[in-house]
C-alpha cells in the first residue's frame, strides 16, 4: 500500500532541463539573459512571466489529477494481487470469478481515489496555512525606472529573473545565482548528502562546473546573506529533476513499518491462499484445475481492500480536526500516524523549552565584555545583511545601547563572520575611526569554543570553564567574548583570523521556560513518551532547565563525548541518557538515527531553529512550533498552534507546547481506528476462509458462488467504512500505537477460528432446517450462509471494537458504526427474500432456520465476548 500521501504530479513542462550554471557568462550577461538587472523585475513583467512559467511549486506538493490517482491506486499491492487473481480466472475461462474481481477492484479504487482527493486538498488546504514566503526585490507596475522595494510573496509566486534576499533560516525558494554574498553557507544535504553546510560566494565569472555561486531549490541558509536572482522555478529547478530520475527518498517511517508491513504480510497469505487449496482440494478430493476459481474466491476473502480507504479517511479526519480544535498543521498525512505511535520524543531546548526572548543579566555580565558583544553584534548585522538580528544579539544590542547609546559611532565595520551554529562563534573586524593601522576583531560565541581560541594558561582556562558552569547551573545562557588587535591588511579576514585571542568576559542571559512547557513534559509523561533534551547550548543551562520542568537531567552528555562511539554503541547510551548538550546539527541528527535504530522505537524531533533542520529530517515525524524559522517549518512533518493569548506577551502570544499532547492523541486515535478494521476485518476474513475450505472439502458443491463473495465483501466493506469514525477506548489513548504484524496475527487467529467455528455450527443448523425439505439444497445453503455472514461481521463490528488496548470501558459505539451494523443486518436478513436472490443464487429460508441461526448468534457472541476479555487479560 503506497502511503497517502500527495505526490508529485509533473506539469507540463516537466520535461524542461535543470538549469545550467551558465560557465562562461559574467553575472552581468546572465542578469540580462534573463530579462532581469540587480533591481530585480516590475510587478507587470513578473506577472507576465507567472502566466508564462506557471507557479513555483516544489514538486510532491500538487494534489493529483483524477488519472493519476486513479493510476496510484492501480499500482497499490492489494489491488496488483487482485487483478493477478482475476488474470488467473481468465485464463481458465471463470469468467464469473474474473468479473467479481473486477467489479471489486473498480469499487475500491473508485473510493480509494475519491478518498485520496479529498484528503490531497484538505493537505494543500493545510500546508497552506504554515506556507513559507520569500523576500523579493520588485518595481511598482510596469516603470521600469521605479525605485525597487522589498517585500514578502508567497514562493510560489516567483519568476525567472527575480531578485531575492536570503537570510539565516531561510528555505532557497528556487534554483538561483548570487549576486552579493556575506558569510553564507547553505545545508544541501538533498542533494549533496553533505550533512555540514557549504559556503557560498559570487563569482563574476565562472569556470566549467563550479557551483559555488549557485544555490538550489530545496537548500536552506545556515548563516549569512545574500541577494540573487532566480534562474529557475518549479519543475524547472534540479530539485524536481533529481525527482523526477531518482523519486522522493525518505528513511522508511513508522507508518511504513506498521501498516506496509501489515499489508505485505497479508499479501504473502493471499499468495499462499490458492496453491494451498489447490493442493488440499486434489489430496483429498482427488480435484483438479476446476478448483482454481474457488481457490481464487477464498484468497480474495482474505483481502482487506478498504484498508487504503480506511488509512487515509481516518488519516485526514483526524488531521482536520486536529487543524480546527487545536491549530496544530499535519502536512504529511501519514505523521499523524506516526506521531501516535512516537515513543520517545527528542526537543531541542532554546526557542522550545525556553521562549528563546533572552534578555541580559546585568549583575552577571561583565559591562567589557557586553561592549565588544555589542560591537560584534551591530557590525555582523549590518555587513553581513541580516534581515534580522537574532534573539541573542538583539538583546546584547539593546542592553548595550542603553548604558551607551554612542556605542556604535565609536566604530567602522570592516567586515563579518557570521554565526554558524557549527563553529558557534560569529566575529566582526572593527576600526576605530583614525585608527588607521589597527583593526580589532571582536569575537563572541559558546564558552568552549571562544576560549579555545584564547591565549590563556591552563589554570586560567580551568577557571574560566568553572565559572561559566557555576552560571550555567543557575540557568543562565552565555556568550563569551573576545577580542584581538591586528595590523590592517587588504587580505580578507577569515575564522583561520580567530586564533591567540584576548579574553574579555561572559554576557550572561536568563531565557523564560515556556509557560506550557511543564505542563507538556508532565502529559508526555503520563502518555507514555520518553523526552530528551538535544542541545546545542551548555550542559549546565540545559540541566538546570530540565530540572526546573520537572525531569531528571541524570548524566548529561556533550556531543565531543559521542565522536568515538560506534553506531551500536551511541544507540545504547542514546537510550539510556536523557540530556546532550553542545550539539552540532549533525550530531542532533545522529542522535536521532541511533534511537531509531532497530526500528523498535519511534522517535519525533521537535525544534525551531536551522540547528534542527537534519534531526527534523532524520526522525520519524518532524514536529516544529509555529514561530519557527522558515525552513524549519518547511521541513517538518507537523506545525504546532501559537498559545492562547495571555500564555505570552500581547505582541506576541507564544508557543503552546500543549498541543504535541492533541496531535498524539489525534493520532493514537487515528491509528486506533485503522486497527480496529484490520483486527476486525481480518477475524472475519480469516474466519470465512476457514469454513470456506471446510465447506469446500465436505460438500459436493462450491460453499459461496463468486457473486455472493462479492457481494458479501461489499456490503462488509461499506459498512467498515464507518470505522473512520469510531472512537477508541481512553486506554487506547494512553500509550503509543503501534500497529505490530505480530500482534495482529495472535488476534486474528483466535478470533478468525471463533468465527470460523460458528459459521461451521451454522453448516449444523442449516443441515437440520433443511433436511426435511425437497429441492436443491445449494441455494438455499448459499442464502443461509450469507445471511449469517453478514450478521456475524455486525457482531463482530460490535464486539471486537477495541483489542489490545481495550482495557478500560468500551466508549458509547458512535451512530455511524450503529448504522452501519443495522444496515448490514438488515441487508443479511432480507436480501434471501427480496427478488435479488434468484439471480445471486439464493432462495428463501424456513423460519425454523432463522431460531436456529438466533441461538448460533447469541453462543457466538458470549464466546467471543468471554474470549475477548481473556485475550485482553493476558495482554
Ligand atoms: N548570535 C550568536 N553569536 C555568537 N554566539 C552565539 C550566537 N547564538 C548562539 N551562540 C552560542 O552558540 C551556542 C550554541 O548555539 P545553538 O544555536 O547551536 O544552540 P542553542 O540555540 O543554544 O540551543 P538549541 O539547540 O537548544 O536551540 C549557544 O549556546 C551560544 O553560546
């Protein structure tokens, strides 16, 4: 079964090549082939070039057309073994079987497609809501002439030949090529594989195959900024071509694990099923190929084929609930899924735990030290272009202009090193005005890295790294600062400068927990849900958080501690170890592929920043909050809600941590839904096949004719349909969902040998009601089987609603499921008497049956009831 989930559809010109890096031409001649200059398009000529180019939309985010759904659902597993069965049929000219599988294929595809459609634009509806924009540079109307401004548009709305700025956090709306550039590195792991971000620059003229001034859709900007102009949207960019030749890759999920691993073990029993019967049929019936169509019919039996209805009705339901009571964006349908059956849920702490809106702690900052902090900041703004100071500087910014608001004339900016969260230092090259011969670097950045770089003895540095644990274990974030005089030079400065540095002091940060967060930690708690805490701050600051929410920080371990140990190794200690600290994004990311190792855990990553960006890919669901940077929200699978007004300050009302405890069990409730058809629609399948064969074994003539198979499954299947709107029990709720092959098949074969048995004590009935009269007594067979097929399935509807996790009282059975068994009832009772009969080969049945039939019903549902609580007991 393909997940549900919208995929590509290629527009028409799809077939257009990825854009080459142009070697040869200037950024000049470039700018002009495209129609464009440093200033970017006027707002007519880029509407003329959207109507032209059509929207700049990433490929696997359109819904699909009718065809293509319609293909998909060809191509699922079921459906394939379906219509190799009917081939089957064909061949031995069991026209009859061949046209039931037929008709079955059409229905389930036909509502599989409807389904899906549905589900794709209520996605699109959804993505809509947390769609990321671009900052684009264009001219009012057509005057060409007219001063350039910046404003924000949708990404799709981009064109060739537009000119955008980037900065930290910012998805590469398209395929593009620098014009201006400070300090910028881009993570393209998509393409490159490369987890550590590469640098980016102009280059006026490039050589045969250099990209260093070419970014691609589908990157984001680590640190630094730039301006450039786009070459190539949609389905012209590499990223869609890389698509289109290899297809979307993503680590197998913990969707893919549990409902593919569920299908595909069905599907090898379906393939078992008629060599099988084949082979019984001729040892102990002395049968041959005539048997095929029935061998056949008892294999389709077994196929749940409304199991992709089901998935994705439940999948979207839930998600669209989840958007309208709690605000929170499920973008990929399958992680809702996935974020039920999460087990251990890894944070990052800053701007999740922590509302990330640092502000300076004068009494512990020392006042030098906030100077040159100060420096650092303003002058990295301004020359590296950041379109925003990020919460760190803006505090030291603010702070620091307040005791001296001359601070900043005291300087000019020579030139930047932005912050990366690799190096976690950013540096800028100032000079005093007069000053000509001497520049100074002003360095700020984590405590360990910045005094690496210092000239300082070993006691000294012992003593430096104490203090800074003494005010990380009271909570505080830190900056340490350095500074270093150098001779002026034309060379240009780069972190190889950052060495044999003086150091000036801590700037010292207290960061508010967010308001919501205990109350999070507690409910994960009680669902079920381990936490861990992946920082890339100081152990100190990160235990003390943790321990003020409530939670053991036991051994906090730093991300240098992890480098030596193997994969298996790191997997182990990952599992017994609550907080990392001084994380890089890779090792966040590797982290969360250790957990995952095995695939017996499921493991969701929720973070903010670009830091995230590949544990956010490498987790099973991907969870971000809605102030997120862009790209982070681009990336993740689910977008929390902002809190409720009053949980944060008016402008800005903050994160509701709350809401992962309503998407968990939006999801549990999903996946319970979906197991509740599978355990439900395979006890009775599996129970139909059994007393199919038994039948087939004792009696002269075939126990169901293809007709009535077809017709019993449909009216089973419409009536399960309701299943997407079931309510699980609370208990259900409380862990996480998995849905395990294993389990299933323990469930299934009790439970399918219980209904196998009273479909057998039913053969016993129908012996005795009919023994006395005259006639054939095949139809009659026929209608009576049926007849207790389909109230049987009703009762098992009923009775087996919850399994596994059913410990706590059943909730009310909601109307639909009511419904749905009344309809299937009422159709098992009367259709033996309507005119329909004769020609699905039945006739109607003595009242003496029907008393019989009523005691079969009341012993098998005291049986399945007692064996249910049984199983539930020992589970
Ligand atoms: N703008 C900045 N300039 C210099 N140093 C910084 C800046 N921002 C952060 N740092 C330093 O780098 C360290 C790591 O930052 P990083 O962004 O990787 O993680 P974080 O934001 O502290 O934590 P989390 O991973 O929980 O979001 C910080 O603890 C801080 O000491």
């Amino acid at each position: 079964m393909t997940a549900p989930e919208v995929t590509d559809t290629a527009p028409a010109h799809a077939a257009a090549p990825a854009p080459s890096p142009s070697p040869g031409r200037t950024t000049l001649q470039h700018l002009r082939s495209l129609g464009s200059g440093p200033r970017g398009l006027t707002e007519a000529e880029a509407e003329r070039r959207l109507a032209r180019h059509g929207e700049n939309v990433p490929p696997g985010t359109r819904p699909l057309s009718w065809p293509r759904l319609a293909a998909r659902s060809l191509r699922d597993p079921f459906t394939a073994v379906l219509l190799c069965l009917g081939l089957v049929s064909a061949t031995v000219a069991a026209w009859g079987t061949a046209c039931v599988i037929l008709v079955l294929v059409a229905v389930s595809c036909g509502l599989r497609s409807a389904g899906e459609r549905r589900a794709d634009s209520a996605m699109a509806g959804l993505r809509d809501l947390v769609a990321t924009t671009a900052t684009v540079l264009r001219r009012p109307g057509d005057d060409a002439s007219g001063p350039p401004g910046e404003r924000e548009i949708p990404v799709g709305q981009l064109v060739p030949g537009d000119v955008v700025r980037l900065g930290p956090g910012d998805l590469v709306p398209a395929d593009v090529r620098l014009l201006r550039a400070q300090g910028l590195t881009v993570q393209q792991a998509a393409f490159t594989g490369e987890s550590v971000p590469v640098g980016k620059h102009p280059v006026d003229l490039p050589a045969d195959g250099e990209s260093a001034h070419l970014c691609f859709q589908g990157g984001s900007v680590a640190s630094g900024s730039a301006s450039a102009v786009v070459l190539a949207t949609g389905a012209d960019t590499r990223f869609a071509a890389d698509r289109r030749t290899a297809g979307a890759r993503r680590a197998a999920s913990a969707f893919d694990r549990s409902v593919h691993g569920i299908s595909w073990t069905l599907i090898r029993f379906m393939l078992l099923t008629p060599p099988l019967v084949l082979m019984a049929g001729a040892a102990l019936r002395g049968r041959g190929l005539e048997t095929l169509p029935f061998a056949v019919a008892v294999a389709v039996g077994l196929t749940p084929e409304m199991l992709p209805v089901i998935v994705t009705t439940a999948l979207a339901r839930g998600s669209a609930l989840l958007a309208r009571t709690h605000g929170v964006i499920v973008k990929r349908l399958p992680a809702l899924h996935d974020i039920g059956a999460v087990d251990i849920l890894c944070v990052d702490k800053t701007g999740t735990l922590t509302q990330d809106r640092p502000d300076v702690d004068p009494d512990r900052t020392d006042p030098e030290a906030l100077h040159w902090a100060a420096v650092s900041a303003w002058w990295t703004l301004q020359l590296a272009e950041l379109p925003a100071p990020d919460a760190l500087d803006e505090a030291v910014i603010d702070e620091a202009l307040t005791a001296d608001p001359d601070l900043i004339d005291a300087y000019d900016g020579v030139t930047a090193l932005p912050f990366d969260p690799v190096r976690r230092l950013a540096t800028a090259v100032v000079r005093r005005p007069g000053a000509l011969g001497t520049v100074t670097l002003a360095v700020k950045g984590s405590v360990e890295n910045v005094l690496e770089r210092c000239a300082l003895d070993d006691a000294e540095r012992a003593r430096l790294l104490a203090r800074a644990a003494e005010l990380s274990g009271d909570g505080l974030r830190l900056l340490a600062v350095a500074t270093a005089e150098r001779p002026a030079r034309h060379r240009p400065y780069s972190t190889a400068d950052e060495r044999g540095l003086t150091f000036t002091g801590f700037v010292a940060f207290t960061d508010a927990l967010v308001p919501t967060a205990a109350q999070a930690l507690r409910d994960l708690g009680e669902r079920g849900v381990t936490v861990k805490v992946i920082t890339g701050d100081h152990p100190g600051t990160a235990a003390r958080a943790l321990r003020d929410l409530g939670l053991d920080p036991g051994d906090v371990r730093t991300a240098d501690s992890l480098d030596a140990l193997t994969d298996a190794e790191l997997a182990r200690l990952a599992h017994r170890t609550t907080v990392f600290a001084r994380c890089a994004p890779a090792h966040k990311a590797r982290i969360v592929t250790a957990l995952r190792a095995g695939g017996e855990t499921t493991v969701g990553f929720l973070g903010d920043g670009v830091n995230d960006l590949p544990a956010l890919r490498a987790a099973d669901v991907g969870i971000c909050p809605r102030d997120a940077v862009p790209v982070a929200r681009d990336t993740a699978d689910i977008v929390l809600a902002e809190a409720r007004r009053g949980d944060g300050p008016a402008d800005r009302p903050g994160k509701d941590l709350t809401a992962i405890g309503h998407a968990i069990s939006a999801g549990r409730h999903s996946s319970g839904n979906i197991a509740t058809y599978l355990r439900v629609t395979l006890s009775s399948n599996l129970g139909n096949v059994i007393a199919m064969l038994s039948a087939g074994l004792l009696l002269p003539f075939l126990p169901m004719l293809p007709a009535q198979v077809l017709a019993q499954n449909l009216c089973f299947d419409a009536a399960q349909l309701s299943f997407a709107f079931d309510r699980p029990a609370a208990a259900a709720l409380r862990r996480p969902s998995t849905l395990r092959p294993r389990d299933f098949l323990r469930f299934i074969t009790g439970f399918g040998v219980l209904n196998a048995a009273a479909d057998l004590a039913t053969f016993g009935a129908l012996a005795l009601a009919l023994h006395t009269r005259a006639g054939p007594g095949e139809a009659a067979f026929h209608a009576g089987w049926f007849t207790e097929n389909l109230l049987t399935q009703g009762l098992v509807m009923l009775l087996l609603r919850t399994g596994r996790d059913g410990s706590g009282p059943l909730p009310r059975t909601p109307s639909p499921v009511r419904w749905a068994v009344a309809a299937l009832a009422v159709v098992g009772i009367a259709l033996p008497l309507t005119p329909v009969a004769g020609p699905l080969g039945m006739t109607p049945l003595p009242l003496f049956y029907y008393a019989l039939l009523a005691a079969v019903l009341a012993l098998y549902a005291l049986a399945l009831t007692a064996v249910k609580r049984r199983y539930l007991r020992q589970d």
